[in-house]
C-alpha cells in the first residue's frame, strides 16, 4: 500500500510558504509605470491587498483630461476581501505542511492556483474597464485610441510609456507558488511509481525547472526590437522621419521599451539624455546593410564606416552579418571597419562606459 504522507521536506516547504505569504499583505503586489518627456523621474502606481500607493494623485490629474476614471482604493472591492484570502492561504499553507498528507497538500495547491488565475482574470478585467470606458466629453479625444495598460511588460499610451509587472510582494506571491506547485509535483511523481531511483536528484532538477519558469515569466517584460515602419516611424534623436531601411536601428530598455532611429549616430548618442539613461538599455539592433534590414544585436554585427556610404545623419556606418558581406561593401565604398564600443564611447553622453559594462 503506498504511503499517503509527504516528504518532510516537502511539509517544511509548504510551511515557509504559508509563512512568507503573511508578508504579502505588507508588501506591494503589483506596480505600474509611468514614464513621459515632462515626467523624466516617472511616476508609479503601486497595488498592495489593501489599496492603492504612489503616484495616484498626479495619475488621475492626468487621467481626467483623457476621460479615465480617477482611481480610488474605496471604488474596488477586492481591496477588502484580497487581505482575507492571503491570510487564508497562508494558514492553509501553513496546515497542509503541518497535517502532512499530499490530500491537503493537493487540495491547498489547486485552490492557490484557481485563485491566482482569477486574480489576474479580475485585474486584465479592471485594467480593460479602466483603458476603455472614457469619458465623451473629455478635453483630449483621439478615435479609436484605448489606454488600456498592459498587464505584464510594456505598452506605448500616446506619449507615456506603461511599464506593469509584479512588485516584491507579488514575487514573494509568485515564489510561494512555484515552490508548493514543485513540492506537490515531486509527492505526485513519487507517489506514482514503485521504483525511484536517483530520487534526490529528479527533486532538485523539478525544483530549478520551476525556478528558471519564475525567472522567464520575471523577464517577459523585456522582449526583442519593434519592426521599424520606414517613412512613418520618426527618429527618437533626431525627430527627421525614417526613410532608409539600410540605417534604420534601434534600442530596447530593460522594460521593453523600444526607441526608433535614422541612424546609428543618433542610437549612440541617444543614452544619457533625459529620455532613457544608459544603465536603462537591454540592447542595441542594427540592420543588416546587404539584406533584408532585419535588426540584429550590435554585438552579432560587423561594422564598416564609410563617408561613402552617405547615411541620413552623417553617421556613415553599415552593419553587415556575414563577413564575406562586409568584404564585399570595402571592395565597394572606400572606408575602414569599426567597433560598435568605439562609436558608443566617442559620443559625449556616453563616453563614460556601455551599459552591459
């Protein structure tokens, strides 16, 4: 007859998770940014159980002027019952490990995991109501425009960029899960079969399965470059609208955020103004000068700098991918080939190092 008890490993786990989700109710769970050329330091909106934080004020002066509904912790419900479930959960959390039987553990897992597919169902749900519903005789009215924030990672709103992803009391949330979800997965596949060898080690490898899930859905946030609309898109340095798809680069911020350029002497001398600041930058992309300009990381990219090559801004520089390519442009244009770190440093508000340094 199989054994119907957890591993005491497994029970201790489930106890320091009932413990940590007390701190849930101390911590914010969710954050919103909000960043725009007038508010250089960004505001924020920060979710905890019991309502809301940070910037709200200035958010919904703002707000009133596109027709959003002004935010008040009293105008959701959720706010007086969510303190109740994390105390709930954390005492469920806490018997389950203390009853030892993979039935509680079972049952306390299935119902952490409903709950927090609801929860996020709820506030898709809210922010949707929120970006959507606006007021008809609002002072600033664009068609067909929705300010609905996303609900993880980033989303361009007019001239605001919203940056939303869990805070340290969501993580903690998050971290909870994970680790009961991986101690009951074990109990589940230990429980199902006769023979286990090499058990430790198929706990430890289920367990950092689960952590690497963690640290992707953390990461998601930040995602690769926005395809460039040539002759619409404007450069962020510049302002002069993109017109060749040969020189048309790009940069991501560590939040997703991508900024647009007409050349690569206005994506190096971008960082370091008030926009974006050079520890804020996940990536560079260039075009590939002798393909398709698909954007490719500045450092996957041979480069070339030619007066020759005549670019939009007088940046003169090719990015090729292949180096039988790059021959074939100095065969072409009369130049040398150049170091993306040389082209980044010798610009004054970035001389100082690459932000990967």
């Amino acid at each position: 007859m199989k054994n119907n008890g957890m591993r005491g490993i497994h029970r201790m786990l489930l106890i320091l998770c009932g413990m940590a989700l007390f701190l849930v109710n101390y911590f914010p769970i969710w954050r919103i940014e909000l960043d725009a050329p007038q508010y250089p330091e960004g505001l924020e909106l920060l979710i905890f159980s019991k309502g809301l934080a940070g910037d709200v004020a200035i958010i919904n002066g703002l707000n009133h002027y596109i027709g959003m509904k002004t935010l008040h912790t009293e105008d959701f419900m959720e706010f007086t019952v969510l303190p109740y479930l994390i105390v709930f959960f954390a005492l469920a959390f806490i018997a389950a490990g203390a009853w030892g039987k993979r039935a509680g553990g079972y049952s306390v897992v299935a119902l952490f995991i409903v709950f927090g597919v609801l929860a996020m169902v709820d506030f898709w749900k809210w922010e949707y109501d929120y970006g959507h519903n606006l007021d008809p005789a609002a002072a600033i009215k664009v068609p067909g425009m929705a300010y609905q924030p996303p609900l993880i990672g980033f989303k361009q709103l007019l001239n605001f960029g919203a940056f939303s992803i869990p805070a340290s009391g969501g993580w903690i949330f998050i971290a909870a899960g994970v680790i009961a979800v991986a101690c009951m997965g074990y109990e589940w596949w230990d429980n199902r079969k006769e023979v286990k060898p090499a058990g430790v080690l198929r706990s430890v490898l289920f367990l950092a399965a689960a952590g690497g899930s963690l640290l992707l859905f953390q990461s998601c946030g930040a995602g690769g470059p926005e395809a460039i609309r040539i002759g619409m898109d404007d450069c962020a340095h510049c302002k002069m609208t993109i017109s060749d798809k040969r020189f048309g680069c790009e940069l991501v911020t560590r939040k997703g955020r991508a900024y647009k350029f007409d050349d690569v002497s206005c994506m190096a001398a971008f960082p370091g103004e008030q926009t974006v600041r050079r520890k804020e930058v996940k990536e560079f992309y260039l075009p590939d000068f002798a393909g398709d300009g698909e954007l490719t990381p500045v450092r996957e990219m041979l480069l070339l700098q030619s007066e020759a090559l005549r670019s939009p801004m007088g940046g003169n520089t090719a990015a090729f991918k292949l180096q039988a390519d790059l021959e074939n442009a100095l065969a072409e244009f009369s130049g040398a080939t150049v170091l993306w770190d040389d082209l980044y440093k010798d610009n004054p508000e970035t001389r100082h190092g690459h932000p990967h340094e």
